[in-house]
C-alpha cells in the first residue's frame, strides 16, 4: 500500500481544529459549574488580660498565609486591637544611688504616666466595646461560618454571649487557640463550651515536654506522631469536664518535668449541639506559629470545626482517667517508696472494673493542683512550708490506699 503525506500547513490545520475541540471537551468535562464560596471566618486577636504579643503578631501574618493556600476552601476576617493597649509599665523602683530629690521625680513621673494610661485606657475600651458590637452582635455572626479565638484573654466585652455560644450550637465552628481558655472565666456558657479555664502553668515556655497523641487517626493530630515532644508553655485547667470532650493529645507526665499527679490534656474536640469545637493549647510562642507541623495542626482543626473533613467527636473519658492514674503512679510512687510500674497497673486495672471509680480518682487527685506551695522569696516560713508539703502527702497516702485496697 503506498502511503501519503498530508501538507504540512493542512496537518497543522488539523491538529489544531483536534486540540481545540478536545480542550474544549476537558473543560467542559472537569470544570464546575460554579466554585464554592470559601467558608468565613471571623478572628479575634484582642486581648483584655495578658496580651501574648509576639504570638499574635505572627497569627496574624500566617493565618492569611493559610488561607491563601487553602485554595478558596476558607477565608478569614480579623477583629485585631484598636492600637496598643494603654499601659505606664512598671512602677518604679528605687536604686541605691539614687537620692530623695530623684527619687521623688522617678516617682512623680510614674504617678503622671499611669494618670494619662488611665484615661488613655477608657478610649481605648471604649473602641474595643464597639468593635465587639460590630462585629458579634447576633445579626454580625449571620455572616460567618465559623469564629476563630486566637490568644484572647479576659472578660471580652460580648454584645451576648449566650446568643453566641447559641450560634455555635446551631452548626456553626469554634476555633481556640492557646489563650483561648484563659478568656471569658466568668463566663460559665464559655467556658462551659470551651471546656476549660487556664489555672496555671507549671510547664513554662522555656521547656520541651513529651506528648501522647490518643489518636493519630484523627484528621486534628495525624501531623503528630504517636509520642512526641513540642517546645512551648502548657496549661492546667479548672472547669475541664473530661465526659465532654474527645481528647486527642495529653502531656506525658512520666517523660515530662515537673511531674504532678493529674491529667494535663492538651487538645480536644467536641460537637456543640449542631456545631463543632476544636481547641490546641499549643500556639504560645511566636516560633510555634511559624512551625509547618503547627500550620497542619491548626489548618485541620479549622477545616473539621468546619465539616469540610471529618473524625469522631464522641467524648473519651477513659482517657482522661488513664492518664491521671498513670500521672498519678509516677508522681506519688517515688514520695511514698513504692513502685511505680505497680502502682500504675494496679491503678489500671480498677479503673478497668469501675470507670466510675477512675474519673472520680482523676478529680480528686486533680485536688493536687489547687493545694499552696509557700514561696520563702514570698515571705514563706520554713513551717509553711512543710505544713503545705504534709497535706500534699496526705493526699497523695489517701488516693494511693484507694488504689491498693
């Protein structure tokens, strides 16, 4: 058979009539109709209690950064700080060399600095109340999908919050970060909803701590391997209610210093009736917002609370047990001259016969936490101290008998 050549102009023709008209079908075949707008966000960064300065300025350069690459799944909208908060700094104090006549000056400045705070700091609430007013007020939440608590902290002035916690339990998404649980205390709807109100922080900002991830299944933590270790400052917490929540990450008290006797829960999930609540206790420090493992983190958390992605929210209780009984073991058993290994599988295998018995064992050992510790810089007397040493010991003789017997 003798085989001919097209024209080289009228093959081209060809070819290109071919590559539009199947151009033409991928689009039509792959292009949707119409893109999804992105699920809103709003984000509060103000702070009314302690300001955790170099973290939120890094929160808001990164969460856009996220966004952007979210590829219109969300967008955000931020309720940021009318200007720095007013503040004359610390009093001052006096130096050796100093003499009465300086003295007073330093002192008469001060008194002059914190006059102009005062009334600086009434402008400046005064702003704050109305960008709350604007921006939550019931008929505001109407145009968002979900509300993101970036490091607040204090008494948030809420046009309503009842009327919030409310929005959230008719589908909407809660997102808290760090200092989150330390906002709105007394709030009870709040923290009632957030499940939680910082306490203290025995784990500072300058340790690295070890981590158990419950569940690496889950779309929250997967980023996190099933133990780890994290650098940042870690919570204790009044109001944690562990039949609540889902907990997915706890401080492991056994490879972590200092050692205390009770459960340290890190991050949770939870449905709010129709809605959803993720909250992460990391995100103090500026670094960790710049750590690609957090951005996974926080960037799953928000995407769940959204239900663009899904994982189980069903409280865990035992977990929260186990983990204030094993805390239990390896903080007690060295104080009391006992075996830790043994303490804790005795423990274990109770709270495996009565649950109920575990999750009161973890609140009352949980008493731990709300017991002084007299400070000799402070004033503290040497038998203070070892008044306040006895009691903790009391507590900890009476809960391990629990254990044993």
């Amino acid at each position: 058979m003798k085989h001919t050549r097209m024209p080289t102009a009228k093959l081209n023709s060809h070819l290109s009539v071919f590559s539009t008209g199947f151009a033409a079908l991928i689009l039509f075949t792959v292009a949707p109709t119409h893109a999804a707008a992105p699920k809103k966000l709003l984000v509060v960064t103000i702070a009314t209690g302690f300001r955790h300065g170099p973290a939120i300025d890094a929160a808001e350069k990164v969460l856009p950064e996220l966004a952007e690459k979210s590829v219109g799944e969300f967008a955000f909208e931020f309720l940021s700080e009318p200007g720095s908060r007013p503040n004359a700094g610390r009093a001052p104090e006096r130096d050796k060399k100093m003499t009465d006549a300086e003295w007073e000056e330093a002192q008469s400045n001060y008194r002059a600095a914190a006059a102009k705070a005062k009334a600086d700091e009434s402008a400046w609430t005064t702003k704050v109340k109305e960008l709350f007013a604007a921006k939550l007020s019931l008929a505001a939440l109407r145009n968002y999908d979900g509300l993101i608590f970036c490091n607040t902290s204090g008494d948030l002035p809420l046009p309503d919050g009842e009327g919030l916690v409310n929005w959230v339990k008719s589908g909407k998404a809660f997102i808290g970060m760090h200092a989150a649980t330390d906002t709105l205390k007394g709030m009870p709807a709040y923290y009632e909803m957030i499940n939680g109100s910082f306490a203290d922080h025995l784990w500072g900002d300058g340790g690295t701590y070890t981590f158990k991830n419950h569940e690496p299944s889950h779309p929250t933590v997967a980023m996190f391997p099933a133990e780890f270790q994290w650098t940042d400052e870690i919570y204790q917490y009044t109001h944690f209610n562990p039949e609540a929540v889902r907990v997915l990450i706890s401080l492991d008290m056994a490879k972590s210093k200092p050692q205390a006797p009770y459960h340290v829960p890190v991050s949770w999930v939870r449905s709010v009736g129709a809605g959803r609540l993720f909250y992460t206790n990391f995100g103090h420090k500026d670094s960790t917002w710049h750590d690609e493992t957090y951005q996974k983190h926080i960037v799953a958390g928000i995407r769940w609370a959204l239900k663009i992605i899904d994982g189980p929210a069903q409280p865990n209780p035992a977990v929260s047990s186990q983990q204030a009984l094993k805390s239990f073991a390896v903080t007690a058993a060295p104080l009391l001259n006992k075996d830790a290994a043994v303490l804790e599988q005795k423990a274990l295998a109770k709270a495996k016969a009565d649950p109920q018995w575990a999750l009161k064992f973890a609140a009352d050992a949980d008493v731990y936490r709300t017991l002084p510790t007299p400070d000799e810089k402070k004033g503290a007397t040497p038998e203070d101290r070892e008044e306040a040493t006895a009691k903790k010991n009391d507590l900890l003789t009476r809960l391990a008998s629990e254990i044993e017997n």
